[in-house]
C-alpha cells in the first residue's frame, strides 16, 4: 500500500492511524480526500459512525473484514457482557502489534514483515505468526540479526511510547520485551468509540 493511499485513507477518518506508519497524513489536507472534502461537512449516520470506527481497526491493526469478525467472535466466547473489552486485548497481543508497540517496526505492516520472515522470537523460539496472541509472560526478542542495523532506525525513533501493557526485558537495552499486563480500549494509540463497533457487529449478529 503506498503512502498516497494511507494518507487518503485516514484524510477519510479525519485522523492520523500510528500503524500506518509515516505521520503526516492531515499536514496539508486535514479534510477528507476528493474534490469537494474541504467545503463538505457532513452529518454521519449512525450507520456512518459506526462503520468509521470499525475502520479505524481495520487500517491501523491491518486486519481484513472477515479477520476482524474472527476476532469478534472469540472476543464474545471469551466475555459476552463485555467483548468489546476483550477483542481490543486480542489486537493489542497479536505478536505484529506488540512487535510494533515495543518499536521495533514504525507500522504493522513492518512489524508483520518482520515476523514472517524470522526476524521475532517469543519465548526463545522463532515464531512467524504475526496473528499470534501473546499472554502475559511472554518474552519477545529480535533475533541477533535483526537486533543490529535492521531495525535500528525503528528503535531509535519510534512511532509511539512504550504503552503501560509491556516492558523493555534488559534494562538499558530496546531489543526485547514482556508482556507486563492484559491491554484494554485504554491502549489503544487513538481516538476511538468502542461502544459503537459493538454495535456495529450486534446489529450483523456476529
């Protein structure tokens, strides 16, 4: 996806998504792509609202539609009064989003690259899974190589803060990292309704 479409993309939402990676989206057009987005100001449908939060998972966790309501569905197997709650701890410990949320990638798409091609060990192991779900405990670590001029741009820089959920594993080094915690809608790096993806999904009984 080139950056041209990930800028149209979140000019669309009205915001700026961390796991697309390069910020700059709203510098020039903070208005929605197409002739007229500067002069338009319209009023969303329900409907409307609520599709525009679901997107807003969807681009950031870089997930396709039917991945999402995988990821609903076990959310609600595993806390029916309040799956909204657990699906947002199921995107935040997929292995792409935490390799992501420790800096060692500046987006997802980085971040899952990084994993399918070896690059990520959890627990000591190499795991390629980038929809993994991590738990509480485990270990993440760039493998020897990664850890050197591969990903030493990402690291020195990255696009967000370490969020509360994780933790840097070597003191005084930025190659690995536990998860500390169980994440909620609280760590989630943007402006964001969860009550109206839950809604969006009851209506579609899924």
């Amino acid at each position: 996806m080139s950056n041209r479409t990930k800028w149209k993309m979140q000019r669309a939402l009205g915001m700026e998504l961390p796991g697309l990676g390069k910020p700059g989206a709203l510098e020039k057009r903070n208005y929605p792509p197409g002739q007229h987005g500067k002069n338009t100001r319209r009023k969303l449908t329900q409907y409307g609202t609520q599709l525009r939060e679901k997107q807003k998972l969807l681009f950031h966790y870089g997930l396709r539609e039917e991945q999402l309501r995988r990821f609903v569905r076990t959310a609600r197997s595993m806390n029916a009064s309040n799956w909204i709650e657990s699906l947002i701890s199921l995107l935040e410990l997929r292995l792409d989003n935490v390799v992501f949320r420790l800096g060692f990638a500046r987006s997802m798409a980085s971040a899952r690259q990084l994993v399918s091609h070896g690059h990520v060990l959890v627990n000591g192991r190499i795991l390629t899974i980038g929809s993994a779900v991590l738990k509480v405990g485990d270990l993440v670590r760039l493998t020897e190589y990664a850890s050197g001029a591969m990903t030493e741009m990402a690291r020195s820089a990255p696009r967000l803060p370490l969020p509360s959920f994780l933790q840097f594993a070597t003191e005084g080094s930025n190659n690995d990292g536990t998860v500390r915690m169980q994440p909620g809608a609280d760590h989630v790096p943007f402006e964001f309704n969860p009550r109206q993806v839950a809604e969006y999904y009851a209506k579609r009984g899924v």
